[in-house]
C-alpha cells in the first residue's frame, strides 16, 4: 500500500488549479481514482474538466455562476449551505477511502471568507485513510496547515522584463 500525501499550491500567481489538475491527470492515467470538489470558481472552468469523467469524477455544489464576494447576502447564505455539503461530501470521500487523490480546489478561499476555519479544514483532512493524497488548493496559506503538509508549492507571479 502506497502512503497518501498532501499537498498544497498556494499563493497568489495563476496556475495551482492548473498544477492540481495536471497531478489529477497522472494520478488518472496510473488507474488511480481521482475527485476533484471545487468551490468559489465560475461555471467556465468546469465545462472542461467535466469532460475527463469517468476517469477524474469533478463535482461543484455552489448553484451560482458569479463571484461569490458579489452575491447578496441572501444569496451567500444559500451558497454557504451549498459549500458546506461539499465539505461533507469531501469528509466521507475521505473517511470511506472513495479515492486515491482528492483535490479540494481553492478550499482555502474558504478560510479567507469565513466561511469554514482552519480547525475545519484540519478535521476534514483528519478523516483520510492512510492511502489516500490530497491536495488542496487557495491562495492564502495557514502556518498550522503547512504542519500537517508533506508538500507545499507556492505560486507566484513574477514580470520580467528584457532590457
């Protein structure tokens, strides 16, 4: 039996959903199962990445196609309940070993809107079998998350100029 990791693509360049769904298509090319959860991204994204299933299964539980920090308050609500059945989507994945690699993609963005804490995301991570990688995706990154990481990726925009 393999030992499950975890890995984080955190920081503020463009490219961690990128890394994580290049890692899903090897993970799917070795026969690994792989889930991928997204949260606060647009409907755009996923058209693409639906077309990988069956082999990397992608699901979504917000119900709205805008940005979240745009939605009225109502709306937020509606969305945070939509948010949290992915989250325990993702726990019983994990607790019931439902995969080999499980990308919770900009969960972090999570934190970052109160919407769940760190403490949360420690105990959704808690319930993985012992096979089982993660890896989780967001640009701001928590010093007690990196405790329990074995890999972090930091991205980051650089311009570099030619003189």
């Amino acid at each position: 039996m393999s030992q499950g990791m975890i890995h984080i693509y955190s920081g503020d360049g463009h490219g961690k959903s990128s890394a994580a769904l290049g890692k899903a298509v090897q993970a799917a090319s070795m026969g690994k199962s792989v889930v991928i959860i997204q949260f606060l991204k647009g409907l755009a994204e996923n058209e693409f990445i639906k077309r990988l299933e069956p082999e990397i299964k992608f699901f979504r539980f917000e119900k709205s196609e805008g940005d979240f920090n745009k939605l009225s308050e109502c709306e937020k609500e509606e969305e945070i309940k939509n948010i949290k059945n992915g989250l325990n989507f993702a726990k019983k994945v994990l607790a019931t070993g439902g995969c080999d690699l499980l990308i919770l993609d900009e969960v972090l963005g999570l934190i970052d809107n109160h919407i769940i804490t760190v403490e949360d995301l420690m105990t959704i991570i808690g319930t993985k079998t012992e096979e089982t990688s993660i890896i989780i995706t967001g640009i701001q990154l928590d010093t007690d998350l990196c405790k329990v990481a074995d890999e972090i990726s930091k991205i980051e925009t650089l311009k570099y100029k030619v003189w």
